[in-house]
C-alpha cells in the first residue's frame, strides 16, 4: 500500500506541474492521463478515507473508555493549602482504585471567585471532563448550576438535596440529627432540647429543624457572648429557684440537734442547688470554644450529668475537648473513626503532612463516582448515583435516595482522653 500512495502523490505532484505551466482545469488534465488508473487512484484514496476515519472512530472509543474527574479547589491563594490537601487525597484515592482509565483534572477555582471558577468549569467542559469534585462552598453553587451539562459532586454539607445537576456528600446536619435523636431515643430519654447560638447559622439550623418535623423537641437559643450565655442559661435551668430551693432545705435542719438531721445538713453541703433541671438530654449545635463556654454554663448551673446527656454536633475528632475538664461524658456523631486515623496515617507517611479533615470526603467522592461509572457503564446525570443499595465509604455509610443523600454516622463519647465508639 505504500508504493500505491508513493505513486498516487507522484501523480499529483505531476499534476500540479502540468497544471502550473498550462491555464487549464485539473479536471481536464485528468483526462490526459489512463483513465483506469485514475479510477484505481480514486479507489484507493476512497479506501485511505476509510481507514483514517475507522481509526478516528477507534480513538475516540478508547477516549471514551477513560473517566477524566475535575477537580475544582483553590490551589492559589490564602486557601492553598486545602485545595493541595484535596488533591493529594485524591491520589491517593486514585492508587486504591489502582485503574489506568481514571484521571484527575485539578484546576484552580480560587474562593468564592465568580470569574475564576466559571473559567476553572469552562476548561474542564473543553478537556472531556463530564464530573466535577466541587465546588466546596454552597455560595459557589449558582455558578455550577449554569453549566447544566455537567455534574458536581460537592464536599458541602448545607444541603443533602439533590440539587440540578449538584450533589452534596458533606456530612449534613440532618444525618448528625438523625444520628443523635436515635441514640438519645435508645438511652430512653423523653425530653430532649436543641440548643444553637444566634449567629449567620440560625436560619439554615432552623430550617433543618423545620425540615426533620421535630415537633416534639424544644429549642433554645442563645448568644456568643460568654457573659450574656450563662444568665440565659441560668433561666433555662431555673437556677435561682433551685439555689433558693437549696437554701429553703437546709433551713429545716440547722437547728436541729439530732443525728439525722445532721446527716440531712452534711449532705445538703456539698450540693449548690437542690432540684431537677425540665431536660434529661441536650444536642448543642456548636463548635470550638462556643461550645465549650455552653457545656461550662450547664456545669456551673448544677445540671446533673448522671441524669441528663450531654451531645453535640460532629467534631472531627478535635482533641482539645479532652481538657474541658467540666464535662465527664460528651457525645457526639461522626466518621469512623478507625477509618479516619487509618486515611490520616496513610496521607501523613506519603506526604509527611497531616491532611485537612474534610480531604476524606473528597477520597470518598471518588470512589463513589468510580462505582457511578462502574455500574451505569458511563456517567450523565445525577441520576446515575441514586444507588437502591447503601455504599460504604471511609466516611460512613451513604444512602442515596428520594434525591437526598444522607449518611449513618457513628456515635462517640470523650472518655478518659480517647474517643470511644459507643
């Protein structure tokens, strides 16, 4: 076949001289030449067509075998060292998954940057990438949804409603809520409170709460200001009352000389209030020293902690609740924890850094997007991930369902310097 084409650009090359030197159509030089091997020319020039456009087609069916996952973060800028953590997350995901056909494609959406990340999502349409791990912010979302074509798999954890073309795998405060009624529900405990602080949150919180019908359960809000948190929770736990209660009740046995009202009097000493606060378990939705002015207050207010329990939202494992020494039992819902120590020894020996909490949520992105894949054989919609089955990730287990992703969580409780899983 190549000498066939040697000879057919000879004869073109020839064409083009006699075309050159005389003013007339090639299609009349033609005619000057043997019209059978004109027509063996145009036969095998028909063939070469076929061929190349057979390859094409084998090339774009080999492209298609290859699943190209975006990824948007900010890899510049004051938040750089999140979007890095994300990606090195992924590959580590990327060598479990140990498949030649998965490629990452990082750009760089900066924060909360309109220009940058509609320039981030417009590159990565051009470079074949159908699914996008991003964006990590909610406020990020109205941009996503202009690109219609494409799916997002976000790390927030606003909201777990399927949205357009978005899905959320943040651990939602719904599935903490879940999470936390079923395990206060099994300590059979009857009167339960909310607690949250006035801040930018109250509204969404109040709306989940809204969401998850919890008609049953009392709330009650209160201010980031320490001074003003401990009189608003001094109204909640009655404590005046109580102290004057206390007061009342020793009264009645000071003057009195016998042995056991003596006994009464002694005991009654080394109580700072005397009667029960109207809960027997709390769910504070609060983090960092927010959270630990409130568990002080409830101390300093004499709420008994062998009869009321005390839970709060996920903490990522954060060790500096081990020294809020006010609080014997504080529980909470989370991760796996095995899993999680087990993704941060893994991350720490291949970078020599500890990775950001949230990049496990990106490795599980992952995955769940490489069974997406695996199942439906390609991926087009955020259909493709209503599984009927749970799927296990490091993070917990995900249901995806009713166009709602949520997550069960496991409940741990500070203990003694550890984390135990209850």
């Amino acid at each position: 076949s190549q000498s066939i084409m040697s000879e057919f650009f000879k004869t073109s090359n020839a064409l083009n001289v006699i075309s050159s030197r005389f003013p007339i159509g090639v299609d009349i030089i033609y005619k000057l030449f043997d019209k059978s091997f004109i027509m063996k020319s145009k036969f095998f020039l028909l063939v070469f067509y076929i061929l190349f456009g057979f390859n094409s087609n084998l090339l774009q069916a080999e492209s298609d075998k290859k699943l190209r996952v975006g990824l948007l973060a900010p890899l510049s800028g004051p938040y750089s060292e999140i979007g890095n953590s994300l990606l090195y997350s992924l590959q580590l995901a990327l060598e479990e998954i140990n498949d030649e056909n998965v490629i990452i494609v990082p750009k760089d959406s900066g924060f909360n940057n309109e220009e940058k990340i509609n320039s981030a999502i417009s590159e990565l349409r051009i470079s074949g990438v159908k699914v996008i791990i991003g964006p990590l912010m909610h406020q990020e979302f109205n941009q996503a949804k202009k690109f219609s074509d494409m799916i997002f798999i976000s790390l927030s954890n606003i909201n777990p409603k399927f949205s357009k073309n978005i899905i959320s795998i943040g651990i939602s405060l719904e599935s903490q809520l879940i999470a936390l009624i079923e395990f206060i529900n099994k300590q059979k405990k009857k009167k339960t409170i909310i607690m949250y602080p006035k801040n930018e949150y109250l509204e969404l919180i109040e709306e989940k709460l809204d969401d998850l019908n919890l008609n049953d359960i009392k709330t009650f809000t209160y201010s980031p200001d320490p001074e003003v948190l401990t009189g608003e929770i001094e109204v909640l736990t009655n404590y005046s009352q109580r102290k004057r209660n206390l007061k009342l009740r020793k009264k009645l046995f000071e003057d009195k000389e016998d042995e056991q009202s003596k006994k009464q009097l002694e005991q009654l000493e080394q109580l700072y209030t005397l009667g029960d606060v109207n809960f027997d378990s709390v769910i504070i939705i609060d983090f960092g020293n927010s959270l630990k002015s409130v568990l002080t207050s409830l101390v300093y207010t004499d709420v008994n902690q062998n009869n009321v329990i005390f839970t709060t939202i996920n903490q990522w494992f954060d060790e500096s609740i081990f020294y809020e020494n006010t609080i014997k039992n504080l529980y909470y819902p989370s991760v796996n924890y095995k899993e999680f120590k087990k993704y941060n020894l893994k991350y720490f020996k291949k970078f020599n850094i500890y990775p950001n909490e949230i990049t496990i949520l990106a490795y599980d992105a992952l995955g769940l997007i490489y069974y997406a894949w695996k199942k439906n054989g390609e991926i087009n919609s955020v259909n493709n991930f209503l599984f009927k089955n749970k799927i296990k990730g490091k993070t917990g287990t995900f249901h995806f369902k009713d166009g709602k992703v949520t997550q069960e969580l496991d409940i741990y409780k500070t203990d003694n310097k550890k984390f135990i899983k209850f």
